[in-house]
C-alpha cells in the first residue's frame, strides 16, 4: 500500500512538472518583459523606491499621477528592493505567482470535488498558454489572476467560530485586487449574497463585516490620497476616461476589436493629439496649488469621457447584436500575445476549454449555487466590458475559477460519472463551502 501511494505521488509530481515546462521556457527564453504598460509601471516603481513618490514621470520634478492606481508599482517597488531592480526577479517572482494560482484552482477543486479534479484543474492551468504568455510581461493580469482566486478560497472557506482570520484576510486580499486592477472594484458586492444568511446569522454578519472592513480601509485611504493631491473627490484612477474612449471606438466601428499594428497606430495619434492639446491648455500654475500634471490627467480623463459619450450619441452602437457577439468573443479570445503556432495551439487549447467547462457546468447542474458561484467572475467581467474597452487579456483573472469547473468536467469524464462523492472535510464543515454541499445533488 506504500509503495502504491509513493508511486502514485510521484507520477503525480512528474506530471506536474511536465506541465510547469512551458512557463519556465518562456521565463528563459523571453528577456523583455517591459512592454505595453510596463514601462509607465517600472518608471513608478523606481520613483516609489528612489524618490518616495507616486509619479510617472521620468525627471524633475516629479509631479504624483492619479492616473495609475497603487497595486502594482508597489508590487514591482516591493521586488526592486530586494534585488536591486532586477526585471528578472520580477519573472521569476511571476512564474511563482502562476505556480500559486495553479495551486490555488487545484486545492479548490480538491475540496469542493475530488483530488482529481483538483490534479487535473492544477494542471489545466500550467498548460494554458494564453495565461503562460503573460507570465514574464511587467503587467497586472498574473497577479490579478493570483489574487482573484485565493480570495475565492478564502471566501468558500470562512472561518465560523474563532478569530475571523479568514474574512479579515479574503477583504483584504479582494482590496488588493482592486488596486491592482481598479476594475474588480465592486466584485465584492456580488460575492457577499453567497454568504450563507439564512444559517447561523450572527457568524455570518460578523464574517461579512470583518471582510468589508479589511476591504474597505486600503480603497478609501488611496481616494483620499487621490482626493487630497487634487482637491477635488477621485476615486481609485482617473484613467477610465480613455478606456471609455475606446470602448466607443470598438462600437462604432472606427476600430475592430482585434486591432491591428495600423489600427494602434491610429488609435495612438488620436489620444496623443487629445492629450497635447489639453496640455497646453493647462497652465503651469492657476493658484490652485495642485500640480500640473494631475491637472492635466483628470481633464485628458474628463476630455475622454466627454468624447465617448457624444460618440456614442451621434454614432449609437450599429449592428447590436453582431457588435456584442463581436465583442464578447474577442474578450475571451485566447491570448493578445500569442503569434504563429504558440496562437495556432492555444485556439485549440481555447476549444478543449470551453467543453471541458460546458461538462463541467452541466456535471454541477443540481448544485447551481458553487456552478454560480465559480463562474461569478467571468459574469462580472462579460457585464463590466459591455461598457469598457475589449482587451483578451482583460479576461485572464476570471478564466481561473473556469479551471476549476474545467477540472471537475474531465474528472466526471475519467470517472465516467456525473458528480463526485463528498468529501469528509466538506461534510464535517459548517462554514460557506458546507451549505453550498447542502444543496440536493
């Protein structure tokens, strides 16, 4: 019995490191990760550690932004520290936070299934290149990914007697993915209805305010700082206004969703000429005492804003229903990153994925609170990008709850069952993961 468990172990462990390869060839082999927004990121991150302050800027004198929101370039500065700006500790820090995030989609649907959907889930998302490619880039999406679905765990397994860690942290970490991508902002929101309300009330309203508490206290200290450097109220960014901007480009038509190197081109020369011609209405010094450039950002935001909204006036939205299928699909397209044949083999990943989560959606039929629970991000960013500009990679925190269902599909499969046995620990369990499983089926 053993020698069985100690083979089984290390087939597992093989498996698993067969499915790690990819992202580390793509650690080694791509040296510059500095690109899209990377570079405005790793510029903050060095103005953060070497000049203590929030700013894009690139010399004297350094005037704070609002534009960027605080997550990442902490994150970056946080990595800085340690290895003397090192860009590759940044990857190999990444790699790691992929590592964790395919972990976290496994213990998920280990504790929610079976430990071989939990396996299989692990190694679904260590396989999926659209998530591979992003692992050496200096962008958000990564450890939005990371922070998304530990929150998650957190939030099927809150503590229901004891020292509430466990909520105090799931607010806090759901805080920390608001600041990384300021989008997931009101995600909290659609997750508190999924507290068990019904059951042990008390526990639950104690659990639920720990976790608004926690989020709560870092989103209002940076709009205060936000609020204080302009003197006006700004909320977590006042970077919307561009991607609300483009978003009514996308509708209209004046771009396609997929764009091309000449669509970027042109969409580039239009926001810098917008840009260059509020600047220069923005005097140097009108005796408000805010700095120039924060000035200047919250009127290009408030320029962009004005645009979209007599474009989507005058235009409207042609061919609704082609435009939202349009839209949608490139959303959860397979990668923005991918060409030749690592694109030709992640559409074919991107097929396999979408039936593996249709059988495991349909496997999860009778017990449709975890089936919405597990799909609650992706809903919430289908909804969020009805309105906001369509990017593939916009999508890649919310793909990793899909894993999970993805997981359970081809366990039921291997299994050649619909739905798996109960865990022992879910049964003895008393928090949200134990009233889930209290649903008939």
């Amino acid at each position: 019995m053993s020698l069985s468990i100690a083979q089984n172990t290390l087939m597992k462990s093989a498996c698993l490191l067969l499915c790690a390869i990819p992202s580390i060839i793509v650690v080694v082999t791509l040296q510059n990760g500095v690109i899209g927004d990377g570079p405005e990121y790793h510029q903050i991150a060095v103005n953060v550690l070497q000049r203590h302050v929030f700013s894009e800027a690139y010399g004297i004198p350094y005037e704070p932004t609002v534009f960027r929101s605080l997550g990442y370039p902490v994150f970056l500065a946080a990595i800085y520290a340690i290895t003397s700006q090192s860009t590759g500790a940044v990857r190999m820090v990444q790699l790691l936070l992929f590592w964790l995030s395919a972990w976290g989609a496994g213990r998920i649907a280990a504790r929610l299934f079976s430990p071989l959907a939990g396996f299989i889930a692990t190694c679904l998302t260590l396989l999926y290149l659209p998530l591979v490619s992003f692992v050496p880039i200096h962008m958000t999406e990564l450890l939005s990914a990371c922070l998304l679905i530990w929150a998650l765990w957190l939030f099927l397994w809150l503590d229901d007697e004891g020292f509430p860690w466990r909520s105090m942290l799931c607010g806090l970490m759901l805080a920390s993915l608001a600041l990384v991508r300021p989008t997931y902002v009101l995600l909290i929101i659609f997750l508190l209805p999924f507290l068990p309300w019904k059951n042990s009330r008390r526990r639950t309203w104690r659990n639920a305010c720990c976790m608004l508490l926690l989020f709560a206290a870092p989103i209002c200290l940076w709009i205060v700082r936000n609020s204080l450097i302009a003197k006006r109220p700004v909320g977590l960014t006042a970077g919307m206004g561009v991607i609300l901007y483009e978003s009514a480009m996308q509708y209209s038509g004046r771009i396609s969703y997929k764009r091309t190197a000449s669509e970027w081109q042109v969409i580039h020369a239009a926001e810098h000429a917008q840009e260059q011609e509020v600047f220069q209405k923005t005097p140097s010094n009108d005796g408000s005492q805010v700095p120039r450039n924060i000035r200047y950002e919250l009127a290009i935001d408030r320029e962009f804003r004005e645009e979209a909204a007599r474009m989507f006036h005058r235009d409207g939205i042609p061919h609704p229903f082609t435009n939202l299928i349009k839209r949608m699909s490139y959303l959860w397209a397979p990668s923005d990153l991918l060409t030749g044949w690592p694109h030709a083999i992640s559409e074919v990943e991107s097929v396999i994925f979408v039936a593996l989560v249709a059988m495991g959606a349909w496997s999860l039929k009778t017990r449709p609170k975890i089936l919405l629970l597990l799909f609650l991000p992706a809903l919430y960013t289908t909804l969020l990008h009805l309105v906001f500009q369509v990017e593939g990679r916009y999508s890649l925190p919310a793909r990793l709850p899909l894993m999970v269902v993805a997981g359970y599909g081809l366990a039921c499969f291997c299994r050649n069952e619909l739905k798996v046995r109960p865990q022992p620990e879910l049964q003895t369990t008393s928090g949200l993961s134990g009233k889930l499983n209290e649903i008939p089926g």
